[in-house]
C-alpha cells in the first residue's frame, strides 16, 4: 500500500502475519517465516530425497548442484547433455551418475538379419525390461548373415556381411529411437563377414572376419557422426574369422574364432582404442568355439555357445576387463544347439537370440550372479548367423 504519511503506530505492528513489519530479536535473528512465499529466489541447488539420474536435465546445466536430503549425498552436474546427463559425486561418497557404456544398453535388445532356409533382412526388437516377445520393427538394407554391429546411444550399425547374392562392404545405421528400415551409413575396407564386432565412445570396429572366402587379421574402425568409410587401424594376431567381439570402455577384445584349416582358436585378443598398436594375446577361453556370441557387463566380456568342432557348445565363459587371466565357465545356455548366435548386452542381463536357423528362442542370464540361462521370448521367427545389438 502507498504510505503518504507516518504513523508512529505502524511501527509498533510488528510480527510475521500480513501487513506486519517483521522485527529482529535481541540476539539480532528474523523470526521463522514461510519459505513458501519467498518468489524469485534462485538457491542454486537442488534438494530432493533421491538421486539425480541421466535423464535428470538440470535447467541450469553444468554445474547445477544436487542434494538428496535422505543419504546427505552432494552431486555436481558436469555434462548436461539431454537424456545423459552426467553427475559426479562430490562428497566423500560412491555411485557417480553417469550414461552406461556405450557397448551397453537398459531398454532394448535388437536381432538383425541371418538365416533360416535363405537370407533374411528382418530387424526385430524385445525389451530389456520386461520378459516377451520380440516384434519386428524394421529391414535391413538387403537380405543378410555373417554380421557384426556396434551401436552408439541411438544408432545401431550393422556391418561384416555374407548375402545370398554379392558379399557387401556397407555399414548399415538404424536409428533406435524412431524404429524403421536401416539406411547407408558408410563403407568397409573389403567385402566381409563374421568378424569381432566392438564398440567405443565416438567408433564403431571390426577385427578379423571373412573377405568373400580368405580370412584376414586387419582391425578397422568407422565413425558414428560421419559418413566416412572405415579405416585400418591395425592387426590382430591371426586371420582369424567367425569372432565373439567383446567391449569395454577401452579396449576391443577379439574371441574365439576359426584360422586357415578350419583349425578352432581358444585365444582372447585384446587392443586398445586409443592407439593403433596391434592386438596382443592376454588369456584363453575355457574351449575353441567358432560362431559364438560376444555380451558385455561394465567389467566383464562374455563369451557364449558356438561350434567347437562335431558339436556346438552351451557353454558361458567370462573373463575380466580389469586383469587378463583365462576365462571361467560361469554357466550353460538354454540347449546345447546354439551357434553363429547373437548376442544383447543390457546393463544387468546378458542375452542371446536365435543359435540355429530354426531357433527362435531369446535367452538371458544375469551378470551379478552368473548361472544359467533361461527362455525369456521368442523372436518372430528362428534365425541364426545374425547380429545383435542394444539401446
């Protein structure tokens, strides 16, 4: 209200309701008044009894402060890219909130492509959250097997292509937050099939494979935000072909796989995306498997099923991103049938789909406990000698 005149008595309405005048005590402190009713008032943090997450968009952005009053857990955002934000624990406590690797995946598994009587170019998708079955949301660029895939954080790439006509060199992309047909995203060195498929933050990599018939060892790498064709980066340590690829957040890791004479390697490679050194040999698989699928947890790469020779194998063997030692046998698929399989890496579960062209069985274990697999779905139909791959 306007004042034009003062009364010596307004001075003496004091207190903390309306139309008060709000008076310090003696030790010089306001009394307590209802924050509510403070606007316009920037606190520069957030508090809230939970933890912020990735998809946590702080509307002041890097640097924005977060509090969860219950746990007494400070937080910094220090990358506030939408859908992935990253924020760093600041106090004395664990569990920094960030994205998940890239070779891993919380929401979808993908199944591209492979064999059942002929080729097949179906891309088919099942969640990660629930337990069912797959649908099929899109094609590939033709009719395919023998691929490999990486996938960055809403693409899928498929590349390593055998086909019932002409073997390829392309590298297909499929956006996974649209669903649709694949499209032509780049080029490989050479016609080529069955190699290691692995992933990194920004590339996606092959090592080893198949060139329409003799093997060779050159790891190649493409770049998810352009269209360049792949490069060679440098070599793993046979001509070597139907490969499990494993991936952690800085190396490639080449699995398994057959040599010139048909001959079943037990050998895990290992090279680094950050340089262009040749790959080394670190450890062993529990068995020489040919055609097996390649899962990652955030510190463990999986190896499962393939054909070891009269028989395919059911085995799942893991071995550690931190130390190189030998694999262990950690538990068994489903059947015994399972070869040329593709495999899903989630967060918290590992997945197969297909293993033989009638199967159409989609399997998954989980990294915390190891053990067994067991039947969570079915893809639309059986495929195998097809990709996998994750959103």
């Amino acid at each position: 209200m306007a004042v034009n005149k003062l009364d010596i008595s307004m001075m003496e309405d004091v207190g903390t309701s309306a139309s008060q005048l709000v008076q310090r005590d003696g030790s010089g402190n306001l009394p307590a008044v209802d924050g509510s009713q403070l606007t316009n008032v920037d606190p520069g943090f957030t508090q809230s009894t939970s933890d912020p997450t990735v998809s946590t968009n702080p509307s002041g952005g890097v640097g924005s402060v977060w509090y969860n009053k219950t746990s007494g857990e400070a937080y910094i955002c220090t990358d506030a890219t939408a859908g992935a934000n990253v924020w760093t624990n600041v106090g004395a406590g664990t569990g920094d909130v960030a994205p998940v690797p890239a070779a891993l995946g919380n929401l979808y598994g993908y199944h591209h492509g492979g064999y059942h009587g002929g080729t097949d170019n179906t891309i088919d998708k099942f969640s990660f959250s629930s337990d069912g079955n797959a649908s099929d949301v899109g094609d590939s660029t033709y009719d395919h097997y023998g691929s490999s895939t990486s996938s960055d954080r809403g693409n899928g790439y498929g590349f390593c292509f055998g086909s019932s006509g002409p073997w390829r060199n392309t590298i297909e992309k499929v956006s996974y937050t649209t669903d649709g047909n694949a499209t032509d995203h780049a080029d490989l060195l050479t016609t080529l099939a069955q190699a290691g498929g692995h992933t990194s933050e920004s590339y996606g990599w092959a090592s080893g494979g198949a060139s329409n018939g003799p093997r060779v060892n050159v790891i190649q790498k493409f770049q998810f935000s352009t269209t360049n064709n792949s490069t060679d980066v440098a070599d793993i340590n046979a001509l070597q072909g139907a490969i499990a690829g494993n991936s952690s957040t800085t190396h490639g890791y080449s699995c398994g796989g057959v040599v010139s004479g048909d001959y079943a390697l037990n050998t895990i490679y290992k090279f680094a995306f950050a340089s262009t050194a040749n790959s080394t040999d670190i450890a062993n698989l529990t068995r020489g498997p040919t055609g097996a699928a390649g899962v990652d947890s955030s510190t463990y790469g999986y190896v499962a099923g393939g054909d070891i020779g009269p028989s395919a194998s059911n085995v799942i063997d893991k071995h550690s991103f931190s130390t190189d030692t030998d694999s262990t046998d950690v538990g068994d698929l489903t059947t015994t049938s399972k070869f040329f399989i593709a495999g899903q890496s989630a967060t918290t579960y590992g997945y197969i789909s297909g293993g033989t062209s009638s199967s159409n069985i989609i399997e998954k274990w989980a990294h915390a406990t190891d053990g067994n697999a067991t039947d969570v779905g079915n893809l639309t139909q059986g495929r195998n000698y097809a990709g996998g791959n994750q959103y």
